[in-house]
C-alpha cells in the first residue's frame, strides 16, 4: 500500500474543490463516509452468514 504523503493529500484536497466546488465538497465528503459505512455493514453481513 502506497504511502501518501502531504503534498499527494493537498493535490487532491485541490482536484476535489474543483471538482466538486467549495459549497459541495462536505455533502461530497459526507456521501462518502456513507458509502464506506454501508460497504463495511454489507462485508460484515456476508462475513456473518459465511461464518453461520
């Protein structure tokens, strides 16, 4: 797994603001963590029936 340092985390902070735009960027960012959460439930589910 790559490190990511700094700058790679300020590029893309930048790509994201113009992407996305200032106002946008936190419903952005907020969508995403629910996306990851669900994910992560939805591993979890299939774990448990696997391990059932």
């Amino acid at each position: 797994m790559p490190n990511i340092g700094f700058t790679e985390l300020a590029v893309l902070l930048g790509v994201a603001v113009v992407i996305f735009g200032s106002q946008r960027l936190p419903e952005a960012a907020r969508g995403l963590g629910r996306s990851f959460s669900a994910f992560k439930e939805g591993l979890k589910t299939v774990s448990d029936d696997k391990n059932a």
